[in-house]
C-alpha cells in the first residue's frame, strides 16, 4: 500500500519540478525580452554615468555574453540561492523575500483559514435550508461578492470600520514609529483583521457555492434517504452521512485556491498599506526592479507548487477510495 | 375567485422569453456603456475647479472629485475603456484555448501531455504575479495589460473544449460516421464542431469578468494605464487618497458600476448556457 501512494507523490513531485524548471526559464526569457535597460535601473535616473563606466558595469555583469550562457551563469547561481540584489531595497532578493514572506503568510494563513471555515459552514447551512429565505441570501451574497472586485471590497471595509467607526487602524501591518521588536502580538492582530478579512470574502463565495452544490447531491442520494427513514435527523444525517463527502471536494478546493490566494493578498496589501510580499511585487514592478520581481515570481509558483503537493499528499489521508486504488496498483 | 386561479395558470411571459429578455437587455446596456465612452468628448470630464468635490446631485449624479471632473463621464469612460480591453483579451485567451484543447484532443497522447503541462505552468504562477510579469516586461501600458491577459486566460476554457472533444470523438455517432466513410474534415464541421461550439461561447462570455476584473485589479495597481487616462482601476486608486476625507461617492460608485458591468456579463453568460443546454432549455 505504501508503495503505490509512494508512486503517485513521486510522479507528482517530477512534474512539479519540470514545470517548476520552465517557470524558471520563461521568467529568465520574459526578463531578457523587456526593453528596461538593467545598467540604467541599476544605477537611477538621477545620477549619469560615463560611457566606459557603463561598458566596465556590463563586462562584470557578463551583459555582453550570448542569452544562453546568461542564462546558465544565472541558474547557477540561482541554485546557490543567489537571486541577485533587489535595486529598491537595496538589500539581496532573498532578504527581502524572507521579510516580507514573514508578514504575509501570517495574513494569507489566517484568510485561507477564515475562508475555509465560513465558506463551508455557509455552504452546508445553505443546503440544509436550500430554497429557504436563508439560502436565497447566502446564494445572493455569495454571487455579488465572487463578481466584486477585491480591492474595492477592501476599500469599502477600510472606509466603513476604519474611517468611519475607527475600530481598526487604516494600514500598515504594525504602528508607526515603533520598533519591529516592541510591536505586541495584540497589535499585529489588531493591523492583521481587516486585510484579513479582504482577502478570506472572495474565497468564502467560491467554497461556499461549491459546498452547497455538493451537499444538495448527495441529500437527494439514496443512502441520505435510508439515514433519515431509520430515524436520523436531518442534521444528525448531514453530521454522520454529508460531512464525510463534501470534506474532500472542499479541501482540494480550498488548497487549489491558494495560487488565488497569493494574487489576492497583492491587491489586500496594497490596499492596506500592509507590508508583505505582495506590496513588494507592486513596488518592485512599478520602480523597475527586476530581480525582485523575477524573484517574487519565481517565490510564488514554489508557493502553489508547494499548495498542490500539500494537497496531493493529503488525498489518501481523507479519501478511502484514493488509498484503495493506490493499493490496487 | 376564478381570476386569481388564471393568473396562476399562465404566467406573463414564458420563462425562455423572459430568459431572451435578460440577455438581450444586458448586451445592449453593455454596448451602450462601451459606446458612450467611445464616443464621448474629453470636456464632458474636463476639470472645472468651480466644482471641487460635489456629493451626488442631479447634475452630477456621481459627484465630482477633487479637480471638479465629472464622476459619471470619468466612470463611463472607464468602464469602456475596461470593457474593449477586457472583451479584446478574453476573445483572443478564447482562440487560444480552442487551438490547444482541440490539438490536445485530436493530435495523440505526446501533444495532449504537452498541452496538459503547458496549462499546468500556466496555473502554477498566481493570475496577478503573472499579469504584473508581462505587463512589467513589455513596458507597461496598454498593450502589456492585454498580452498579460490574453496569454494568462486561456487554461480553464482549454480544458473545456479538450473534454467536450474528447467525449464527442468516441461517441458512437461519430464512430459509425467514420467507419461509413466520412471524412476527417466532415466529421470534424458536421459533428465536433456543434457540440464544441456552444460551450465555447459560454466558456467566453464567462472569461470576461475576469477579464475585465483582471484589467482592472492591475491598473489599481498601478500597471497598466497612465494616470492620466480614466480607467476604473486608476480612479479607484486615486481615490484610496480621500479616503479619510470622507468623499465617500469616489470609491462606492465608480465600483459598484464596475460590480454591476461584471454581473451583466455574468447574467448574458448563465442565462446563455440555460438556453443552449438541452437539459435546461426544455423546461
């Protein structure tokens, strides 16, 4: 049995790595294609430099060599870990990465598990009321807000509890004008609610309309039936019988989202000021920083990867079925 | 009593009719939208410092902003803007996605497994990482934003269209149809392509949503379009800067028009599919 569950991950972990390795090299080609002058970015529009300057700044960069060596010279040192000097930080991409990564996985953790949580327990209320006033308004909401854009979701929170009840702060992920190490955890948290919530609404709708779809299936299905007529309550059938079925399809949902999750928490962070990866990506695109940017790319597809894996390994865990064809191989 | 029991009996409209309605309703407020903006001269947001900052009234129903422009011309047009984008880039992710699904169903097992890897690298990097890549690397501007969306759309429709034309390939009537004789190219006008079809145009009218909300997810970030130019995106951002001033209608209108432009397409969309799938369309 351990041998074919083995199999599977193996074949799943090859192709990851494959596609890991041409996220790699597109991102290399689409960098070489931009028409930004690195020696230029590098140096900043204010200060001029000399013509031989600039010749002796791509000689040690190896600019004058051919795409293809370019390219190994940067894989190389890629492998070492080496992702080259963010320009706007002034500081290694990895450093940066590292930090910023510290701030968003607090933020996108608690979303993906906000949205999780609520988006199934909305999703199974609706289907135990279903054609109830109760269902119509989750169905609603959850349709007004899978179409609305995210930002403007997190302006609209931002000016409702922070401008106007002024329960929460108006961004940044820690107060102003106090030391990494003196911010408390309350305040994190209190600087955490509101982006969180931004960026758990748009994946709530999507599990939440997928769950009830799911639960509504399988009530109609002979087994829900026979539970009820041997004297099962609906709720106590839905318990026993529904949860078991529709756990499955939700998570795979709930980790598919995570590359969702990743492109939400950009616009969430920029909304909110709040200083994550994300805000990072925004900064490094809009001041011409291309080794973060490649950087941030190449950091998130390692991220959804990893989602997919986590995902893939877990299947056998909770799908019976899933084993059993493993162990049928 | 007996009134009551005919207006039971016979609904007003009948419910394809009703279901025509929504979707022609919807094209037309989209075209207008789209068409006011094309055609709408720049003094209809010209600034006018005579009227900093206006709430709503009936002569500027969406308010002004801080240079006195005209909220409703700015949103129209950037709506416009945003929906010629969005239909622009979805329409050529869609060609896309026809062209690989049908070659990753017709083509043997090597081209399908390129394919399949193809949109699985696609799917790997985050939407928005992505957008921001492309458009980054062309040099911002309009065309990065419709390249990135293009390039970035066309995955979920691929697999679509792969499974419709997996599933029809090995139907019996398409079997029969070969073995009496027929051609590759009738089998693939006359057979494939009905089934194909009507999937394909749902699959594409639901792509610009995103599209569109994709487009304007970027330039709130400041890719994209200049400032200068009225895009939802760009007027979304500026306002985040009011925020505390509590000019509330620069950030609530102009997003719930663009809410509503979305839900529009979404309607045109689902009501479509209803029409179209058999098992739906005769009820």
């Amino acid at each position: 049995m351990k041998k074919g569950i083995a199999k599977i991950i193996a074949e799943n972990f090859l192709r990851g790595v494959t596609l890991l390795i041409a996220v790699v090299i597109v991102t290399f080609l689409l960098a070489n294609a931009s028409p930004i002058d690195p020696i230029s970015a590098y140096v900043g529009s204010e200060s001029a430099i000399s013509e031989e300057q600039r010749a002796a700044i791509a000689e040690y960069w190896g600019l004058n060599e051919p795409p293809a060596g370019r390219l190994v010279s940067w894989l190389k040192a890629l492998a070492n870990g080496d992702m080259g000097r963010s320009y706007y930080f002034q500081q290694p991409v990895t450093a940066v990465i590292g930090e910023r990564f510290a701030q968003s996985i607090m933020l996108m953790g608690v979303a993906w598990v906000l949205s999780g949580i609520f988006g199934f327990l909305l999703g199974v209320i609706s289907a135990a009321c279903r054609n109830s006033p109760i269902d119509k308004a989750i169905k609603t909401v959850c349709l007004l807000l899978s179409s609305s854009p995210a930002f403007w979701l997190g302006l609209l929170l931002m000016m409702v509890f922070a401008v106007k009840l002024g329960w929460f702060p108006l961004g940044l992920s820690a107060p102003i004008g106090k030391l990494a190490g003196e911010v408390t955890i309350w305040e994190r948290l209190h600087h955490l609610v509101l982006p969180a919530v931004t960026l758990s609404i748009t994946g709530v709708s999507n599990i939440a309309l997928h769950t009830r779809q799911k639960l509504i299936d399988i009530m109609e299905s002979d087994f829900m039936l026979f539970a009820q007529a041997r004297g099962e309550g609906k709720w106590q059938a839905i318990r026993r019988h529904g949860f078991r079925n529709i756990l499955l399809p939700a998570v795979t949902l709930q980790f598919a989202a995570i590359s969702e999750l990743f492109g939400g928490s950009v616009l969430a962070e920029n909304v909110f000021s709040y200083t994550g990866i994300g805000q990072a990506a925004v900064l490094a695109g809009t001041h011409g920083d291309t080794p973060l940017l490649m950087g941030i790319a190449l950091f998130s597809a390692l991220f959804v990867f990893c989602g997919n894996m986590i995902a893939n390994l877990l299947y056998p865990v909770i799908d019976p079925q899933i084993r059993e064809v493993a162990h049928a191989k | 009593m007996p009134s009551k029991i005919v207006a039971v009996g016979k609904p007003l409209v009948n419910r394809r009719t009703w279901t025509l309605a929504i979707i022609i309703a919807a094209i037309v407020i989209l075209i207008g939208v789209a068409a006011a903006g094309v055609f709408m001269l720049p003094d209809a947001y010209a600034t006018n410092f005579e009227n900093k900052n206006l709430p709503p009234s009936f002569s500027h129903l969406f308010g002004t902003d801080w240079m006195g422009r005209d909220m409703l011309a700015r949103t129209v047009k950037g709506l416009s803007t945003s929906i010629l984008i969005g239909v622009l880039a979805a329409g050529i992710s869609s060609v896309i996605a026809v062209i690989l699904g049908t070659l990753s169903a017709v083509m043997g097992k090597k081209v399908d497994q390129a394919v399949l890897w193809l949109i699985d690298m696609v799917q790997g990097i985050p939407h928005l990482i992505l957008l921001m890549l492309i458009s980054f690397m062309l040099g911002k501007g309009l065309q990065g934003v419709m390249v990135g969306i293009a390039v970035s759309h066309w995955p979920n429709l691929a697999r679509v269209v792969r499974a419709e034309v997996l599933a029809v390939k090995n139907a019996q009537f398409v079997q029969a149809s070969r073995k009496m004789g027929r051609s590759r190219l009738f089998i693939a006008v006359r057979h494939i392509l009905p089934h194909v079809v009507p999937q394909y145009i749902v699959g594409l009218i639901l792509l610009f949503p995103h599209a569109i909300l994709h487009e304007a997810s970027i330039t709130f970030l400041g890719f994209g379009l200049s400032p200068e130019e009225p895009a939802v995106g760009v007027i979304l951002s500026e306002s985040m800067r009011y925020l505390t001033s509590g000019f509330w209608w620069l950030t609530v209108l102009p997003g719930a028009a663009l809410l509503l432009i979305v839900l529009l397409f979404d309607a045109i969309g689902d009501n479509l599919r209803t029409i179209i799938d058999p098992y739906s369309a005769q009820e």
